[in-house]
C-alpha cells in the first residue's frame, strides 16, 4: 500500500515538473493598466489615459519562459505616421507576471493612438499588441 502511494505521489510530481517548463514561451494576457496589482488581485484594465496621467502602464503574464528566453515591449505612438517611444528589454528568465512602465517627465502626452508590441525573444513580428488612446 505504501508503494502505490509513493509511485503514485512520484507520478503527479512528475507531470507536474513535466508541465511547468514544457511548451514554447508565450504571452498568456497583457493589458493596460492604472496601478500594479497585489498577490491574488485581478488587474483592472483601461483603455484610455487622460493627458495629465504621470505613467502609462502595461502589465502582463507570460507562460514557459526559461532562464534564457526575455521580452522586448516597444512602446509605439501611431499618430503622424508613427513614432517609437522607447523599448523596454528588463524582463529576462524565468518571466511570470512582468510590467512596463513609460514616465511623462512631467509633461502631458499628446492625444491619439498608442500601441505596445511585446516581443518574446528575437521574435520578428509581435507576440501580442496591446492598443490604447490618450484623450
């Protein structure tokens, strides 16, 4: 009786060892958000910024990322013909919930279309867009 537990304890440690690096890294969800979340906390997504807003922030979560899979997020404004912001590539390793933050240096954002573009490794086309407006 003994036994049969022990193989059998082995046998869903196994799959669950099994299951937790298995499968290429992906994105799971991103949105736009106001303010990070706690543990267990849903993130309350937004679509739109007001202009006076200090930070524009993105938060994710990421699926099978290994020590040397990372994420590039390209921050995009898409008004007269496009204009890349900045690009964030901190998010290396073993990725789970992951954020990035763009700073208004304490100037309003101008109005209009923006886009984030995260990248999982040396990807050539976006693994996820995440579109928002400043208004």
């Amino acid at each position: 009786m003994r036994r049969s537990i022990g193989v059998f304890l082995l046998f869903i440690a196994m799959a669950v060892f099994a299951g937790c690096g298995s499968g290429s890294p992906k994105i799971r969800s991103a949105v736009m958000v106001t303010d990070e979340v706690g543990e267990d906390e849903k993130p309350q997504s937004v679509e739109s910024y007001p202009v006076d807003q200090e930070e524009l922030l993105l938060y994710g979560k990421a699926l099978h990322f290994g020590a040397e899979d990372y994420l590039t997020v390209r921050w995009i404004y898409e008004e007269d013909g496009e204009y890349l912001i900045r690009e964030d590539t901190d998010n290396e390793g073993y990725v789970y919930e992951f954020y990035s933050r763009l700073d208004n240096a304490g100037y309003p954002w101008p109005e209009g279309a923006y886009r984030v573009e995260i990248y999982i490794n040396d990807a050539d086309t976006p693994d996820e867009i995440v579109r928002f407006r400043v208004e």
